[in-house]
C-alpha cells in the first residue's frame, strides 16, 4: 500500500502549518497589545492596565495563598567569611512546607542595610552553583543583606525523591511535572515560586538588621523568571535586576526554545503578562533588565521590551529608573551583569556611586553550605510537606462544579478545550480525493482543510460488496495517525468485515501531516521526552488561552462534518487509540449526532493522574490536556454528554500508564 503521505506531497505545506496557525493567532494579540500601550498618555492609563494584568497572571496561575502563616525561621549552622557571615536557614512558606535558604550578613553592620532577594535559575545545585554564590558574595561585599531561596526541585527542595533517587533527574522536568498537575486544575506550579518569594520578603522584614524599605530581587534564567513574577506581584520590591529571562513573548514564540512550565502563564499572550509588563511591574521603582548578547532569550526582544518599558517610566518623570545592561556573554549570570546588578542596587538602595568593579569571588563547595544534613528538605523532615501534598491542596479548592447539564457541559468542555476558537464548522469544505484499491478493498485518499490553512486528511475503506450507501462508518484516529497503519490494518478489517466505511483519520500535527520540529531541544539532540515539539506548540497554545488537543478535536469534528455531508455514508461513530481516544472520547461528547465511540489505551481520569505522585509525564502531557479542563469535569463526567450513545472502554489506563480494569 502506497503510503498516505506521498499523495499529500506538494499539495501543501502541512510540516508547517500548526505552528504557523498557532502563530497567527498570536500576531493578532501581539498587535492588539502594540496598540493598547502605544495609546497610554497618563499615569493612570498605564495603572490601570498594570491593575489588569496583575489581575490576569493571578487569575491564570489559581491565586496565591490566602494567608501569612508563622515562618517558623531557624538557622541550622552558620559559616564566617572575611566580610560577612553566612547563615543555613530554613523557613515555612506555608504550614510545614520547608524553603532551604543561605543568608549573607555583612560584618559591622551599625545601622539597618538594605537588602537583596536573589532567586536561583535552573541549576540543579540551586543557591549553591558558584555563579550565584559570587553575584550574592559581591554583594554581601558591598553591605547588603542577601537571602538566596532553593526554588522547588533545586538545591536542597527535590521534591520527588524516591528510594533515595530523584526521580525527576532535572530541575525543568521536575517543574513541569508539578505544573501539568496544576495546569488540568486551573493553575500554575508558578504560584508556588511566588509564594515563595513573597516570603522571603517577609523573613527580611522580620529580620532587624534589614531596613524594609529597601528590598530588591535578582536572579538570572529561572532566577529572572521568578524575579519577573514577584516584580508584579510584590509591592515591597524597591528595586529589581531580572536577568536573561526578559525578551518578549513574541521573539520567544519564535525562538523554539520550550520553557517548563512556570514559565507558561496561560491567556499570556492575549491579555498579558508581557515581558513588558514584568519590566514596568514595580514602576515607577528601579528596574534594571540585565541582558546577554549571545543569549536563547533573543536580545531583539528585550531591547524591544526596554523600549516600551522606558515609555512608561517617562510617564511618571522618572526614565532614570530604567536601565538595560547587554553584556556579551552566553546565557549566564555573567561577570558584566553581576557588576551591573551590584552598581544598580548601589545606586538606588544605597544612594552610592555604581564604582563596584567585581573580580571573581572565591567560592565554597555545595557540601559546605547544606542546610540539612542529607541536603535534601524532605529527607531531614519526612514529615515535612512538598509540592505535591500543596498540588492535593489546590484539588480540593478548585473541586468540579456538580449536576450541570449535558448542555452546560458541552459549552464549557468546548471553551475549556478552545474547540470554539478553532475554526467554523459552518465553513464549506472542498476535499480533495484520489481512488485507490488495497487488498481487494476499495477507498478514497482523502484530504481537506479543517479550518483556513489547516490540512487534515486520511484514507477512506469501503467494505467489500459495499451497497450505494454504508450503513455504518467509523472515523478512526491511530495515536500516530496514518503512521500506525500497517500495524493495524487487522484492526480496521475487522471493522469493514463488519460491513462498516472506515475512514483513517489524520488531525492536524499527526501522521501524514505530522509537522517539522520547532523545539531546539528535539532539533539539537534528535529526541526531547519532556521539551519536544509536541511541548513547545501545547505550551504556545496555552499561552494564547487554547490547547492542542482542543485544535485536534475540532478536526475530527470537521472529519465528521464531511463524511456526514456524503449521500453515501450512514451513521458515524468515532474510534480512538492512545491520545487519540482522549480525542475521540471529547468530540463524541461535544457531538450528539456521533453514534458511538470506541476508546482503546485512554486515560482513564484526569482526578486520579492528579493524585498519583509518581505518574507518568512523559506519557501523559500536553498532547491530552487543557488548562482549567477539571474546572470543567473529569472524563467520566462528560458520559452524560454521550449517553444513551454507546461508550466501549479497551485497555485503560491510570495515571502510571498501567491497564486498569476500572469503568466509568
């Protein structure tokens, strides 16, 4: 058999089509918003659309914690450098949820200093990596307090260990294994890095070396990051250095470097926050944005970014409170972004000449600046809480509405999903068809466009002796699409020998109009478990308030909108293996004229991944979720949508991809 891609060569760029709609979409809000801040004339233009994006970023990540609970602060052993001294604290950001923290205190301190919050970036070594010891040195030099945080999954905070192993192996993987947990509730693993933050403010103000009113935050990557987030989200920040995080959403759209997931605020892109947004978060406080010139967050962007932000900070006569620093460097917290950052804190938090000229601080070993005998939080305090005991927290709060109607549910799952922002089942399709034979069966090569510049297709069989018109059909959609074909041909004559039409479905991104890879991280090393293509276009799409899997439903929508449009085929009912089942499962249940849908590999339960610690997300990720999809309801929770239609469950599978005998 002719395989079902070379009918499709030179039809049409399918390799880049999903990206390119994904990106379309995102024009038309980048654009918008060019417009919406190019029209601020005031102070309190610009307020009042900082008010709604700070509105937005807490709305998409879930909301922060309702209350300061006791820090229960204790330090664990201190250290005595030359200048400074540095103590191993531990503090409570929540109610026996432990953050492992290094604070500098200058020597001869006589009156109360000012003090520096820095953030850690993606290091596996957290505030112990050498780079961020020296920009925290530096400034401990220079007679600032610091307090350095491991962020969750880093340093001393692994949060999935298991039998003594992390089992994550990477501080991003470990992010974004959190984060999709948090994401099909409605949230963001990046309220907890915020939380976090917010206070270690608190831990400085209780100190009484540490004067309140001059409190700023670095940190570079992951550091810039949290940074970013706390510069809207912290009003007691009096200045900030976000460094190698800050471009914009647009360049780093194109760029094809997948962030993790704390980085992914959902509804970005159309309502914000920018990276504009996060630079003028504290205005019209000083915000230094620290950049390198050989960085993967693109310079384009944050000299773009520095532009606008340097229009708002003269609308309040203060455009001296803005600054860029571009040093050429890789993305790093580099020498010349260290001695820029330690010059601006200087500067605003110490009313001193920006003179400092940094060397290269002596480092210690991360053995030396344990905070816990084992270095890990949750092995001195097995008692202790961790992300996910705070991920079982957030279910219970946001549990899913009861007794809404099919009606009700249909509406909902289809804005949840973003089949509603998809394309126009009303729009005219126009298909294009080759006849072709196999094995005595006789077919159609079959390909159309679901929405304007979005090609799906397939291979349509007939059952042998068919009449003028099949009584029954089924579209079935391979989790590979027409690349899982030859091995399942049993599978779909066994369906024509049951006298059904068999339509092999691809929907866009899969099989035959698979697209080329966008994610730099698959690109550089021919395979990315976590940060592929698949990664990087779901997180795009979350970002713009939508989700791949929503796109893809929409097409099998439209596959049945065509084959329903044909005088010679009759009743239509939906097939599924693997992700595709989750498809099929959802489209039966936003289409009432589907007679039936048949689930083979499928997750069983979005509630019951959420609640298994360990569960599989490699397996289970964005190609099968949606943000906010349990606000909604669980699988189980849209039978109602297809019932009294039949629903056949093979093989299902829970949270660690293991078959389970479990039903609806």
């Amino acid at each position: 058999m002719q395989p079902y891609h070379f009918s499709l060569k030179g039809a049409y760029d399918f390799a880049g089509q999903m990206n390119a709609d994904l990106q379309r979409r995102a024009q038309k809000y980048f654009r918008e918003q060019d417009t919406l801040k190019d029209s601020f004339q005031s102070v309190s233009d610009f307020e009042r659309h900082r008010d709604q994006v700070k509105s937005s970023l807490l709305e998409s990540i879930g909301g922060l914690p309702k209350e300061k609970t006791p820090l229960n602060a204790r330090v664990t052993g201190t250290i005595d450098d030359s200048t400074f001294t540095i103590e191993k604290v531990l503090f409570e950001s929540l109610p026996n949820y432990l953050v492992s923290a290094l604070c500098y205190v200058p020597k001869g301190l006589t009156a109360k200093a000012p003090a520096v919050i820095f953030v850690c970036g993606h290091s596996g070594e957290g505030k112990a990596y050498p780079r961020y010891q020296q920009v925290c040195r530096d400034l401990a030099s220079n007679g600032f307090m610091v307090l350095a945080i491991d962020p969750i999954g880093q340093g001393e905070r692994l949060q999935y260990i298991k039998d003594g192993e992390d089992t994550q192996k990477s501080c991003t993987v470990e992010h974004t294994h959190a984060g999709f947990q948090f994401l099909l509730q409605g949230g963001s693993v990046a309220r907890h890095f915020i939380w976090d933050g917010i206070r270690a403010v608190d831990y400085l103000c209780e100190r009484p070396e540490v004067d309140n009113a001059r409190i700023g935050i670095t940190g570079n990557s992951g550091g810039g990051t949290q940074t970013s987030l706390l510069m809207l989200c912290e009003p007691r920040l009096a200045a900030a250095v976000p460094g190698t995080f800050i471009t914009s959403l647009e360049e780093m759209m194109l760029a094809g470097f997948p962030q993790d997931m704390e980085q992914i605020v959902y509804k970005a892109m159309e309502r914000g926050p920018d990276h504009d947004d996060f630079m003028t978060g504290i205005a019209p406080r000083p915000a230094l944005l620290g950049a390198v010139s050989y960085d993967s967050f693109p310079i384009e962007g944050a000299i773009r970014t520095y532009e606008r932000a340097q229009k708002m900070y003269k609308l309040y006569n203060q455009p001296e409170n803005i600054g860029l620093v571009n040093d050429p460097s890789p993305h790093c917290y580099s020498d010349g972004l260290r001695q820029a950052a330690v010059n601006w804190f200087k500067q605003h938090l110490k009313n001193e000449p920006p003179d400092f000229v940094t060397s290269n601080p002596e480092t210690l070993e991360a053995a030396e600046l344990n905070v816990t005998a084992s270095r890990n939080v949750l092995m001195d305090y097995p008692e202790s809480r961790s992300i996910f005991d705070l991920i079982q927290d957030f279910s219970q709060k946001n549990a899913t509405p009861q007794n809404q109607s099919p009606e009700q549910l249909r509406a909902e799952l289809a804005k949840v999903l973003g089949v509603d922002q998809a394309g126009n089942r009303d729009d005219a399709i126009h298909p294009r068809i080759t006849p072709i034979e196999h094995d005595g069966y006789k077919g159609e090569r079959i390909w159309f466009f679901s929405a304007p510049r979005i090609m799906v297709g397939g291979v349509l069989f007939f059952p042998k002796d068919a009449d003028a018109k099949v009584l029954s059909t089924a579209i079935v959609t391979f989790e590979n699409g027409t690349a899982d074909l030859p091995e399942n041909m049993e599978t779909v004559e066994l369906l024509l020998q049951q006298g059904k039409a068999v339509y092999v479905f691809d929907p866009r991104g899969i099989g035959a109009v698979s697209p080329r890879v966008v994610s730099a991280y698959e690109a550089a090393s021919g395979k990315a478990p976590v940060f592929n293509s698949e990664y990087k276009m779901g997180s795009d799409a979350a970002m713009l308030g939508i989700s791949t899997m929503g796109l893809r439903v929409f097409d099998i929508l439209r596959a049945f909108d065509y084959l329903q449009s044909r005088s010679d085929i009759g009743n239509i009912e939906l097939h599924g293996n693997g992700h595709a089942a989750t498809w099929s499962y959802l489209a039966a249940a936003l289409e009432e004229n589907i007679s039936g849908v048949t689930c083979k590999d499928m997750l069983l339960s979005y509630r019951q991944l959420c609640q298994t610690r360990f569960y599989n997300h490699e397996r289970f990720n964005l190609q099968i979720m949606a943000w906010g999809l349990l606000q909604c309801g669980d699988l189980e929770d849209f039978r109602v949508c297809i019932e009294p239609r039949s629903i056949q469950l093979i093989s299902s599978r829970d949270g660690e991809n293991q078959i389970i005998e479990a039903k609806f």
